[in-house]
C-alpha cells in the first residue's frame, strides 16, 4: 500500500512515484491510499489503464482523481 502517512512533500511524492512506476513495469499489484491518491491525481498516467492498481478513495479523494481525469462530477461523462 502506497500512501498512508506518506506526506505530500516533493521529494516524498517523487519516492512514491518511483515505486509505482517500477511496480507498474514488473506488473506486481499496487493499492493506493490516503497520499497516494493525491499523487495519482497529480500524476494520473501512474495509474490511468493499469489492471495492477487498486484505488482505494472516500468521496472527496474520489472528487480529486475524477478532477485530475477530466470526468464530469456530475455527469460521469469523460470529455
């Protein structure tokens, strides 16, 4: 699990991104939570068609990464 007690700093969203990145590329599972999320939201291509990553988001982290897709809130439409 990637995120819970994380922070937000650079250096810290820059660690995470690192792992993600590589777990993508061995195709091992990744969960995201808390900090993690907002990471995906900042850099949505970590997580965007990847079967290995669960998102794990309450309503207002749900709010952030359908923002950072371009979903419509109150839709679901994509643009």
């Amino acid at each position: 699990t990637v995120g819970p007690g994380l922070g937000r700093g650079a250096a810290a969203l820059a660690g995470a991104a690192l792992i993600v990145e590589r777990a993508n590329a061995a195709d091992l599972p990744v969960v995201l939570d808390a900090d993690g999320l907002y990471l995906a939201s900042r850099r949505p291509d970590l997580v965007r068609g990847r079967r290995n990553v669960a998102l794990t988001p309450n309503a207002p982290e749900l709010a952030r990464l359908a923002a950072a897709a371009g979903v419509n809130p109150e839709t679901g439409d994509l643009p």
